[in-house]
C-alpha cells in the first residue's frame, strides 16, 4: 500500500528538474 501510494506520487507530481532518461533509469530502478 505504501509503495504504491509513493510510486504514484511520483509519477503524478514528480520535479521538472529530473530529466527523462534519469527518470527511467530512476523507474528501473524501483521496479528491480
């Protein structure tokens, strides 16, 4: 419940300054 509340924030109001690739580096990251 937690990590889902997390990785949904996340996704929904995740910071401008993070770039798309460190953003799915980042998800991979996660996910493994």
């Amino acid at each position: 419940m937690m990590s889902e509340d997390s990785s949904a924030v996340g996704t929904d109001k995740r910071p401008p300054m993070l770039e798309e690739s460190d953003y799915e580096s980042w998800k991979i990251r996660i996910e493994r």
